[in-house]
C-alpha cells in the first residue's frame, strides 16, 4: 500500500498554524472593516468561460480546469460525444465545453467582477467589499509558491477618485505595520506603459513590453532586454525602456524627469499626474507617516491584461527574506465592460497571505500568546471523580478558560506525558481527597508546583 500524500503545491496547516493564519485573517478583517469595506465570498469554481481570456495568455495557462465527471450531467444524446472525447483527451491537449465548462478560480477580481453585474441593482455604488478565500493556479510549485494558496482582496467598484488609491496604499501600510513587517510598496501607472510602448514607437507592442519588464526583479535588466529582442522590440526601444528605467532619485525627481521624456506623450502626462495625486492624496491620510518605503517604480508592470491606471505591488524590504512580492494590485477602468456592464470604473489590492505567513515566520513577528491552546486540562480518574471533574470543566468554561478533561480514565503517566507534549501550562488533578473536599489539586507544568485549593481560586488562578 502506498504512503498517503497530497497534491503537489498544497499544504496541510497544524493547529499552531491555523492559529497563526488566522491571527493575519483577523487583523487584515479588522483594518478593512475600520475602511469602510463590506464582506464578500464567492464561488470556489466559476464557468470556465468568466475566466477565461482575462488573464492574459500566460493567466490562462495556469487556471485549473475542472473535468466534466458523471454521465449523469449529460442527456442520453450527449453521452456517446462525452466518450468519444474523453477517449482523446489523452492523446492530445484537449479543451471543448463536453469535457470541460467549469475551472477553479484564478483570483478573485474576476469573479468579484462577475458579482457586481449580476446583482448590480441590489447594490451601492461605490461598492466597497473585501473577500479572503484560497484560489488555485496550476503554477509550478516553488518557495512561495503553491496551486493552492489563500487571497485577500479589497476593492471599490463605481469610482474614479484616486483618493480610493490612496486609501488603499494606507491600507497596506496599516496592514503591514500591525504585522511587523518590513515593506516597500512600489507605485506606477499602466498609462506610463503605455506611454513607453510609444517611445519605442511600437505603441502595438505594449503588452509584450509589459510582461517583459514585469520580470526585471527576477531576471535583471540582460534578461528583460533579451526577452524584449525576442519579442520583437528594436535597439533602439530597448535603449529607451533602459533610459527610463534608470531615472533614479525620489518620487517628485523621478515624475519630474518622466513628465520630460514623456512631455509629447498624453498618457505619459496623465499616469503622471495620476500617480502625483495619489501620493499627495496619502499625505493627507497619513500625515504623520513616513512616505520613504512609497517608491515610485516604471519597471512595475504587474502582468495581468484588466490594469488600465494606477498599479501598486508589496514586496518586504528585510534583507533576511528572500520572497516575491506579498500584494498587488490597482486601477481597472472597465473590468465589468467584460460581462456586459460598461464604464464602471473600479480599483482593488490584494494580500498574499500564504507568502506573508512564511515571511512572518523567517522574521519571527507573530505574537507568542498565538501559540497557546488549551491552558488547563483535567486529569480523569474515573469513577464518581470523573463525574467531579466534568462539573470543574463546566465551571472553568464558564469563566472562558480554555479546558479539556482527558476522554478516558487511562494511567495517570499517559495522560501526564500528553498534557505535556501539547504544552498544556497547568493540569488539575480532581482526586478521592479534592472531590470530598470541593477543591482541586493544580500543578503548574512550567515550575512543578502542587497545591490544593477551591475550584474558585482555581478560576482566578487561571485567568491570572
């Protein structure tokens, strides 16, 4: 018999951490609640065709697609179809609406967006909602990495102000700080993409500049060059992406020379001014804030196809983690114009959180209480002393103590050794003498101290 196993690219989380996944879900719930955003979940799978084709071409290589399974969802005249290609299916890359219509959810922009036009008349606009589900990407599986991994969104859909940019970096920048993580959030504008492609004067070429230059941090600038050659981009564009590129200096400085080299070009101005207005709307949310770990960065291209405005990613700046960026997102100006609903403007971020997890970890920042399960578990003697015990677990819970009474009258050694190596802090031992008394006889594993005392002192002793 084979060992058991699970899929390559998941997890199976501990109880320890769950407790600290969900110490990152709360904070993260929290800070969105404070902002004004309403919570959402959708399906886990969604009709093949909502998701296909948004993505780009490399997007739509990693969704999940979900098999058609049963011949009992085919009518009787489908089913010889349904055999005929399941019996080519493995002969060749094989994609029809009788094998497969549905796919696991790539994200969860797509399927927001597919909400928003199905229920658009039951909500208001602007609609700002979070969601925090797993999503699954048939990627390959890396550090950091996974085909199963956790989002956490926040969107507001029916507005063009940039003040909903702007509130959207504080929300990292809150996020991250309540996190004790080290970050740097890197700004730009799709229209300054746009605006490179015509420098080069290939303003055709933009997506393929786009996914090039998405990859500098990965495979420097020789790689993102020669991929641009591939991809048919000109020396001479290529020294102009490089040109740009090496504008260095702050915020202001750089916009300034951007406003520069792209003083002919309309969407270069726009994107800068888009991108100065945000910041300057920051300032104005976060007066007391140091804006350093704000970067301005042309080189940000973030690959997915929706992008038309401001676009933000989270990367952590601590030299002792080596990760790739634990958030994203920004402006999409007519992401609902895909299922139908035109000129509704929306923006949104998105938290990494299986990528924030193990950096919390390599930093040890979650907070040690986290840890901590049960606090007391009584010790079953059997007999009319378990009876006993069940009482002082009912009044322990009563006063919100976390407590347990081991199952099963077995040897007072076993269930020692397992208070132990769950790392219980204290053990109550309701034996013949205690229960006659209406007390209960505490040890306290970390000092090895025993006494007796009455249930009461027990509970205060416990919730000190």
């Amino acid at each position: 018999m084979s060992k058991p196993s699970i899929p390559q690219g998941t997890r199976d989380f501990s109880p320890v951490e769950v407790r600290k996944r969900q110490y990152i879900f709360k904070t993260l719930q929290t800070i969105f609640e404070l902002y004004g955003f309403q919570p959402l979940e959708t399906p886990s799978m969604e009709n093949l065709t909502t998701l296909t084709g948004k993505y780009g071409e490399e997007g739509d290589r990693l969704i999940f697609k979900i098999l058609n399974n049963g011949l009992h969802e085919k009518k009787d005249a489908d089913k010889d179809k349904l055999n005929s290609e399941w019996n080519n299916i493995l002969s060749k890359p094989y994609s029809t609406p009788v094998v497969t219509e549905r796919a696991l959810r790539y994200d969860l922009t797509i399927p927001f967006a597919r909400y928003v036009v199905m229920h658009q008349n039951e909500l208001s606009f602007p609609f700002r909602r979070y969601q925090m589900q797993p999503v699954w990407r048939a990627d390959r599986p890396q550090k950091g990495r996974y085909r199963e991994f956790w989002q956490c969104d926040a969107d507001v859909v029916g507005s063009t102000s940039l003040i909903n940019e702007a509130e959207l970096v504080s929300i990292y920048q809150t996020a991250f700080r309540k996190l004790k993580v080290p970050v740097i959030i890197k700004i730009n504008s799709r229209k300054l993409l746009a605006a490179l492609s015509e420098l080069c004067g290939m303003p055709e070429k933009m997506m393929d500049i786009t996914i090039a230059m998405d990859k500098l941090d990965k495979i420097g600038w020789v790689g993102v060059a020669n991929e641009l050659k591939e991809r048919g981009i000109p020396d001479d564009g290529i020294w102009q992406i490089e040109r740009v590129i090496n504008v260095k200096g702050k915020n202001d400085e750089k916009l300034a020379a951007y406003a520069d080299i792209m003083q002919h070009s309309a969407s270069g101005m726009e994107g800068i001014n888009e991108l100065s207005k945000t910041l300057a709307y920051y300032k104005e949310l976060n007066s007391d804030e140091n804006e350093v770990n704000i970067i301005v960065d042309i080189s940000l291209a973030r690959g997915l196809n929706y992008y038309t405005g401001v676009i933000v990613e989270v990367v952590c700046s601590s030299e002792a983690v080596k990760m790739g960026s634990i958030g994203g997102g920004g402006r999409y100006d007519d992401l609902t114009g895909l299922f139908g609903l035109k000129g509704l403007s929306g923006v949104g971020v998105s938290f990494g959180i299986d990528r924030i997890y193990d950096v919390m970890e390599e930093l040890s920042v979650f907070p040690e209480q986290l840890v901590e399960g049960t606090k007391a578990m009584i010790v079953n003697f059997g007999g009319a002393n378990e009876t006993y015990a069940l009482h002082i677990l009912q009044q322990l819970r009563a006063a919100n103590i976390v407590a347990e009474i081991y199952p099963d009258a077995a040897k007072f050694d076993k269930q020692m050794k397992y208070a132990n190596k769950r790392g219980i802090a204290y053990v109550l031992l309701p034996g013949d003498e205690e229960r006659e008394k209406n007390m209960v006889s505490v040890k306290n594993f970390d000092t090895g101290e025993q006494k007796m005392v009455s249930v009461e002192a027990a509970i205060t002793l416990l919730q000190s």
